[in-house]
C-alpha cells in the first residue's frame, strides 16, 4: 500500500474502523455461499516492567490500574471472541519491583507462558541479572524469544534465541523479527558479555526482505525496544526511524520510551509505502490491539486498533 491507499483503507488520518469506506472489502462466493474476509488479531505489550499486580489505590498517577490477572481475563475475553489471536511482547519484561528481586524473572515468564504469550524480544533491562539470570529463568518462558540484532554466538544464550519466526494463523502467513537498543553505554559490560550489537537498521531490513521476499509472508512483524523517538538527539536509531530508512514492514510494535500512543503511527517507508507504529507505556497499564483483515487473495483490506486500558472493570 502506498500512502493514498493507506488512507483511503482507514478512512482519513485516524486509525479508526467504522471510517473505513463502504465496499471497500470485496466481497467473494464460491456458488451462492460468502466467503467472509480473513482476520488476524494482534494483541501486544512492553515494558511490562515486573508489574505483577495493579498499582495501589493510594498510588497518585495510576490508581488501581494493571494487573497481569486482569490482562489474562481480557485477552481471554478476545481470543473467545477471535479465532487467529497472535500476543507479543516488546522486552523490558524484568526490573521495577520486589517480584524481581526474589524471584529473577521466573514468576514473569511462568505468567505470560499461562496467557500463551507467541513470542517475545529483550529489552535492556532483561539483562539486569546477567545472561545467567535471564538464561535461568528462560525454561519458564513457553514461548521464543525473537533477537535479531543480537549476537549470542560466544554467550551462554548461544542458540536459546531466535533471530526470526513466522506464524500461519488460519493461512496467513506472519513473520516476526526483533531489534534491540545498543546495550554498551546503557548495560554493564559484564551483564551482556561477549553478546555483539547489530545495528537494527541493516538487520530489519535482511529480515523483512527474507520473510517477504523468500518466505512469502503476508504480514512482517518487527518486536522493537529501541524506542519510538529521541527528541532530543533525533540522530538517534528510533522506530520512526526505522519506519523510514527500511521496507517490507507492516508493523513495528515498541518499546523501551515508555511511550502512550493514543493509536498507532503511520508512518511512510523508504518505498512510499504505509507502515505502522504502536506502543503501549509501561508496567502493563494497556494491552494494545490492532485486527488486520485481508481479501480472499490474503491482500490487507482494512485495519482497526483499540490500546486498551487494563483496570478494575475487566474483572467486574
């Protein structure tokens, strides 16, 4: 899609479903019976930041709000509703309370493996407890951890990560690669080792011209924790960035700024063409959401979203 198509397919500048224009999504029979369109949920998280429980009543900027039991309920709730239901994670899923210092990540993973969590990348502060903290605590993940940018080769890690994985959800094909922040500067040399940084540019873009290209994927998913923007120092590699000097993208999920997007970014790739760009803050206040629905030719006709705030009404 290039940009015009883009916005015709959203309806205008918002990310908004009920603008999309009438007819707009062909309809196809085999006979007299109507093929509905194919839809793909896209549930996703990060810097979920060991935010085991809500925040406290008393607690002045998010009164009563997260929860990982309150996210199970409500991804539950969408995956009774949705039949091709795919949940990421953006890295930063270690550091920020007691449950990490007593427990090193395993209780964190133990939960997203029981919400069935696809897949997920690392963040900076995964390496908080060394590569041995995190590589002890990995059994408990039932789900792979996607790095591309990261070499593990002369690490412990060596083969415990994935640099890419495609999903066939109901015949759509979705491949997912993952970019990390450059570690040296921001995490002590002795917590990543021998651990080499690629730069995430040239690595986003072997892998999305792999999975399109060669794998011939419908939908390229990047897992991103390098950050939505850097007003300050724009130089720096962001996900705006990213968005712009790559292609083959569809979707570029973030982390690491702890940034509220009140709907995903579009923004144009170096092709001219749309891609997205969400993120949903930190410590599990919100569950992001975007549905992609495709043609019978498994071409996307129409996107929605919904960053959906996690709170006490969920359970009620």
């Amino acid at each position: 899609m290039n940009r015009k198509d883009f916005l015709k397919i959203v309806g205008g500048s918002t990310l908004a479903a009920t603008l999309v224009p009438q007819g707009l999504m062909a309809e196809s029979f085999v006979g007299n019976r109507l093929l509905a369109p194919k839809k793909l949920t896209i549930l996703h998280t990060n810097d979920q930041h060991s935010r085991i429980e809500p925040f406290d009543e008393s607690y002045t900027r998010n009164p009563n709000q997260g929860g990982f039991a309150r996210r199970a309920t409500l991804i539950q709730q969408i995956r009774e509703q949705e039949n091709n239901v795919l949940l990421l994670d953006c890295g930063d899923i270690f550091q920020g309370t007691p449950y990490f210092n007593f427990f090193g990540g395993e209780l964190e993973f133990k939960l997203m493996s029981m919400m069935k969590y696809d897949a997920a990348t690392m963040g900076n502060h995964d390496f908080d407890n060394g590569l041995e903290g995190f590589d002890k605590a990995l059994p408990n993940a039932k789900f792979p951890f996607i790095c591309s940018n990261y070499d593990f080769k002369n690490t412990l890690l060596d083969g415990k990560t994935e640099p890419y994985k495609i999903f066939n959800k109901n015949g759509i094909k979705v491949g997912v690669f993952g970019v990390g922040i450059e570690l040296e500067g921001l995490v002590g040399k002795k917590s990543y080792g021998e651990t080499v940084y690629h730069h995430p540019v040239d690595v986003a873009q072997h892998y999305a011209d792999m999975l399109r290209n060669d794998k011939k994927c419908d939908v390229v998913i990047c897992l991103s924790h390098i950050g939505y923007d850097y007003r300050d120092n724009p130089q720096k590699i962001s996900d705006k960035i990213l968005a712009q000097k790559t292609d083959n993208i569809d979707l570029i999920l973030g982390g690491h700024t702890h940034t509220f997007l009140k709907e995903p970014q579009a923004m144009i790739n170096k092709n001219g063409k749309t891609v997205l760009v969400n993120q949903v803050g930190w410590a599990g206040l919100m569950l992001g959401r975007l549905d992609f629905y495709f043609d019978t030719q498994k071409n996307i006709q129409k996107i929605s979203w919904n960053n959906l705030e996690i709170n006490d009404q969920i359970l009620a």
